[in-house]
C-alpha cells in the first residue's frame, strides 16, 4: 500500500501527483456519493422526530433543494471574496532534502505528535492503532461496563481521563521548544 500511494520506493514527484489525484477527484466524488446517498435515506426514511404530534412536511423539491442551493452560492461568494481579498501568502519552494528544525504540526496533532516523541517508532504506532481501535469499539465496551458495573459510571471517568491526558499532551508540546 505504501509504495503503491507513493508511486515507488521513495517520495517523488509521483507521490505529488497520486496524492492530489486522491485530494481533488477520488475524495470529492466519495464526498458526493454518501451526500446522496444520506438525502436519498432522508427521503425514504425521514427524519427522527423530536415531537412525534408534529405532521408538518417540508417538500424536498423545490423548497429544499432552492434553499441548499442558495446558501451554497453565498458561501461559495464569502468564501472567493475572503481569498480574493486577503490571499495566502505564500514561501519558499519546499526542498524535500532539508527539513527545518522549527516544524511543528497544527496544534490539533500536538497529542499525536508529543505521543510519538515520547514513546520508540513500532510502539507509538502499534498504541495510536489500539487507541482508534478503543475508539471505534467505544459505543460496545461502555455497554459491557454499564452491564458489569451498574453503580458506577465508568465511562465518564475514563472519557474524563483520557480527557485531560490529550489536554496536557497538547499543552505540553504546546510549551516544547
């Protein structure tokens, strides 16, 4: 998969290309497909009702798809305004060799990138997975922990937990030189 996304053995202009390939057609399109997917469930389905006496129904055609519509283009306007009027500065040509000292991620991988400073290479790897795994299995686990251990709400204080780990990872490469 590695070489496959990287067009070879190494990055080279080739893994520029496959990955804007992936950003502007492949991730748009699939963007595109679960939109529909999701109205066409919407329309076959409807929606969860928060008060079950309320009967009013809004048509989809043309009253939704105009309103969509319409607040699509003012954001698209808002959005070619702001970059027209205040465009992005832009650097140097990146040197693929020379990696500066001073890179950081955005602060949003800060926990990430504190993690695998902290920890050696497979290990940081191996842990990120079984943390995406806990995640994904989350809704399961809680379940079983409400199960086994009705008093206590055992997810709240993990959630809590793992709460103010991320935080003070954050803060702590946050602060780091």
């Amino acid at each position: 998969m590695l070489s496959f996304l990287r067009g070879g053995l190494t990055v080279t202009a080739n893994t520029l290309t496959r990955f804007f390939t992936i950003h502007i057609g492949v991730l748009p399109t699939v963007m595109v497909i679960l939109l529909a997917v999701h109205i066409v469930l919407l329309r076959l389905y409807g929606i969860s009702d928060l008060d079950p006496q309320d009967k009013r129904r809004i048509s989809f055609f043309p009253d939704h798809i105009l309103t969509e519509i319409i607040i699509g283009f003012y954001l698209i306007m808002i959005l070619t305004s702001l970059a027209i009027l205040f465009p992005p500065p832009l650097g140097d040509l990146a040197d693929p060799a020379n990696t500066p000292l001073h890179i950081k991620p955005e602060w949003y991988f800060y926990p990430i990138y504190r993690w695998l400073r902290l920890v050696p290479g497979v290990i940081g790897l191996v842990g990120m997975g079984v943390f995406l795994l806990m995640l994904t299995f989350w809704p399961a686990a809680d379940a079983l922990l409400s199960r086994w251990f009705p008093m206590r709400d055992l997810s709240v204080i993990l959630g809590s937990l793992v709460a103010v780990v991320v935080a003070a990872a954050m803060v702590w490469e946050a602060f780091v030189v």
